[in-house]
C-alpha cells in the first residue's frame, strides 16, 4: 500500500462513517513515520494495520473497548524480534492521539505491525 492507496481508503471509511477525521489524521501521520523509518514509500501488506489503526482510535474515541487477541498469538510476536520496533511505533501514536491506548487495542497493533515488519523487513533475507 502506497500513500495515494492509503488516503483513498481513509476517504471511503470517513465518508461512510465508519472512522473520524481525527483517525484518519493520525493514521496517515503513521502510516508516513512507518515508511520513513523502513525507509520505504509503499508498505507490503499494510493495509489491515492501517484498517485497523483508524478503527482502533475511533472506536476509542467513541468510547467502545474490544477484547484482545489470543495470548497464543502474542507469543508468537513476541518471538519476531521486532518488539522494540513495535513499541516505538505504538508510542508515536499514542503521543499522536494524547492518550494512552488500552492494552488490548495495543496487543491488536503489535499482532498487524510484526506481520507488516516480518513482509517489509526480512522480504530480502530469504
């Protein structure tokens, strides 16, 4: 997903209701900070965190809480190594928002974000 892919997914969820001006701000504003820190102006298979991102902070500011995802699942995060990577790029959005987010829609982010690093950073390894 390239910058342009992004915006106009932002456009139809916020015409439609589905996100906030807010959320699509500050999605975008990560979605730029990602690529400039993997050095990159299109993100492999992005499209989910970004989806999720908007929604997560929307329904945040609409007051609405999630359950988290599996702990099995977390595990196998915690085992990509991008750990570190994750958690900055959770703190730039936090910082973003003014708010801390709840831990369950922070499980959520590192699951998408591991899988985003795991497309965009080992690709070459292989």
């Amino acid at each position: 997903m390239d910058k342009a892919e992004l915006n106009e997914r932002l456009e139809l969820l916020l015409t439609g209701g589905v996100i906030t001006a807010e959320a699509a701000a500050i999605t975008e504003k990560a979605f730029e900070n990602l690529g400039s820190m993997m050095n990159k102006t299109a993100i492999l298979q992005s499209e989910m965190l970004f989806t999720h991102l908007a929604s997560a902070l929307t329904r945040l500011a609409r007051g609405e809480m999630i359950e988290g995802p599996p702990e099995a699942l977390l595990n196998e995060v915690s085992r990509t190594g991008f750990n570190e990577k994750i958690e900055k790029e959770i703190e730039f959005i936090e910082t973003q928002f003014g708010n801390a987010l709840p831990v369950e829609e922070k499980n959520y982010l590192h699951l998408h974000y591991a899988s985003v690093f795991q497309q965009n950073l080992l690709e070459n390894q292989v």
